[in-house]
C-alpha cells in the first residue's frame, strides 16, 4: 500500500485501499450520517493512516455548508488573562470537534471589527469576541450574517445581546473586605488609563466600597512597565498608599517590580491584591493575593451559548485565593484551597 508519487492520497485512495467504497470511508472520516461495521472502519481508518491521508476540509465546507472553525478574536493576545482565557475557549471548542482560528484586535475596535469581516468572509461557523471596548456591535453584526457569535469577558455598552461574564462586584467585595480584614482603610485602587469594560465596573464597585473613607483612583496603562514606573513615582514622592487593589495581574507583577525596585516592602508597607487571577500570579515575589476568575466556566458557557443556543448564565463567581503580597501568615494562606490554575508559590 503506497502514496500516488507527489500526490495527496485522496478518499478514493482509501476506499481502494480498504476494500470498500467511498462513501463508506466518508462515513468513517464524517462520524456519519450512516453507521459502518466496526471492523469496516478499523480496516478503513489504517488505510487513512498508511497513506497519511488528512480529509479536504475546504471540501467538506463546500458539501455541508459549514467549516467546523469558530473565529475567536482577542482583545490583547499579550495579556496572559486573555491567553488563559483563549487557552480554555479552543480546548473547550476542540471537544466539540471545532477548529479555533485566533485573532488579536490589540485593544481596537476597528481592528476588531477587521477581524469580524474577516471571518464572517471565511465563513466560520461562529464567533466568539473577547471585546475591546467600543466601536462596532460585532456580535449583531455576525447574527444578522446569519453566523451564532457571543461576548466573553466584557460586553461593550453598544451590544444588545448576552455576554458571558465574571462576577465583578463580588470579586471587588472580596478584595476590599480581606485589606480591611488585615486593619487597611486606605485601599486605593489601580484601573486602566480610561474607565471602560469590567475595569471600569470594578473601578465603580470599588468607589462605592469605599465611599466615605480616604480611598485614592490610580491610572496607567495595562502593562506591567506602566504600573513600574508609577509605583516607582509615587514611592519618591511618598504617596504610595499602604493598600491597593490593582484591576489586572499584568499591573499587579508591576506594581511588585516597582516596591522591589523602590525598596518598599510588600506586604509590609505595601497590601497587594489583583482582580484577574492568571496562571503567572502565584509565581510572582511575592506571590500575589488574587480574586481568581472562573475562566474555564466562562469558556464552557460561552461554547455552549454559541453551539447549543443555551440561556446566558449568571455571571460566574470569582475565588479569592489567599498568597502572600496581601499580608496573609502562611497559616491564614493554608486555609484557602489551591488554584486549579497554579499552585501558590510559597
């Protein structure tokens, strides 16, 4: 049994290999729609191996009308939340036999809508948007294309369609009420350079958290340099607040860089804790306390709203789960299970 000489082996190939027809080895490659003998397809799958024969997908999009690939766009494929998150999304896309074509909109929302173009000219057969704030509602775009999309993460104010999303009022609740646990009243708080998205919800939950009490709005960018150098500021000008809830990991491994680069102490002059909860947080130094957010659930509802048109969920609750950079005794840090997503460093 051998390969045509510079040629893909094709379904004939195999039915001629297995001694069977076509249409029996485009069951085998399909799943169906007809049942075949078990012993027919052991013999028709080691034919499909020995030739090294991989089915024409463009073919088969061509026959069914669909492409078995989901377009999965990213607000910021750098940011490792995002890349966790995407990391769960084509894991969960994958069990249902689909293909994840990624792109990343790096935070605009004209590339996005790009990116939206893009696949609904690819004819994908669903899109799932991790949303860059404003610009175009891509998900009504899609539906009106006739294509199933949803929002993850954030659903920007223009879309009229369910998002799933993470519960960030009781993420931000949980933060503000452990620092006052460790006697914080203080607690500032780190958002982005803009109010927009979950940042600008969980910037609000805590405005309203702390009303009443000297509670300080810092801003930079969404980058662990940005929030470096603004620690690295407000320690030389003495205005480092004792407590701050930072609203992203990637600002929080910043803000640790510059304490260390500042020689201010964290915990002891300085409480840290993150609204994100990423893979990269418990390997920090310290290790940082964080309200970890249930990626793998928002993923498994957000596949199942886009392939199976289930009814959107509450948003899924986020865990806190105790480290070091929040002033918590390694005891008080034992009673908090580990992260799924890492384990804390000690």
């Amino acid at each position: 049994m051998t390969k045509r000489a510079g040629k893909a082996p094709t379904l004939t190939d195999v039915a001629r290999a297995a001694g069977t027809s076509t249409a029996v080895v485009s069951y085998v490659m399909n799943d169906g729609p007809r049942p075949v003998a078990p012993e027919t397809r052991e013999r028709v799958l080691a034919a499909a191996a020995e030739l090294d024969y991989r089915p024409n997908r463009i073919a088969r999009a061509l026959r069914s009308r669909t492409t078995g690939v989901v377009g999965l766009i990213l607000a910021d494929a750098s940011n490792p939340y995002f890349g966790a998150l995407a990391r769960h999304i084509e894991q969960t896309l994958d069990q249902h036999g689909k293909l994840t074509l990624i792109g990343n909109a790096g935070y605009s929302p004209d590339r996005q809508k790009h990116l939206a173009d893009r696949f609904l000219a690819a004819q994908v057969d669903g899109l799932i948007i991790v949303s860059a704030d404003g610009g175009a509602d891509v998900v009504t775009q899609a539906k009106r294309a006739g294509v199933p999309a949803v929002y993850v993460h954030n659903q920007p104010e223009e879309g009229q369609v369910p998002a799933v999303t993470a519960d960030n009022e009781a993420a931000v609740q949980q933060a503000v009420t452990h620092l006052r646990s460790h006697g914080h009243t203080r607690i500032a708080f780190l958002a982005g350079p803009h109010d927009a998205g979950p940042v600008g919800r969980r910037r609000a939950i805590w405005e309203t958290a702390l009303a009443g009490t000297e509670a300080r709005l810092l801003r930079c960018d969404y980058s662990r340099a940005a929030a470096a150098a603004l620690t690295q500021r407000l320690i030389a000008d003495g205005a480092m607040p004792p407590a701050l809830i930072t609203a992203t990991d990637e600002q929080a491994i910043g803000v640790l860089a510059g304490a260390r680069a500042g020689a201010l102490p964290v915990p002891d002059r300085l409480a840290v804790i993150s609204l994100d909860g990423t893979p990269d947080s418990a390997y920090t130094a310290p290790s940082l306390t964080v309200t970890e957010q249930p990626l793998q659930a928002m993923a498994q509802q957000a596949v199942d709203l886009l392939l199976n048109g289930t009814s959107p969920q509450p948003p899924a609750p986020a865990s806190l789960v105790l480290r070091h950079s929040c002033g918590c005794t390694p005891a008080e840090r034992r009673q908090t299970p580990p992260s799924k997503a890492a384990q804390p460093s000690p």
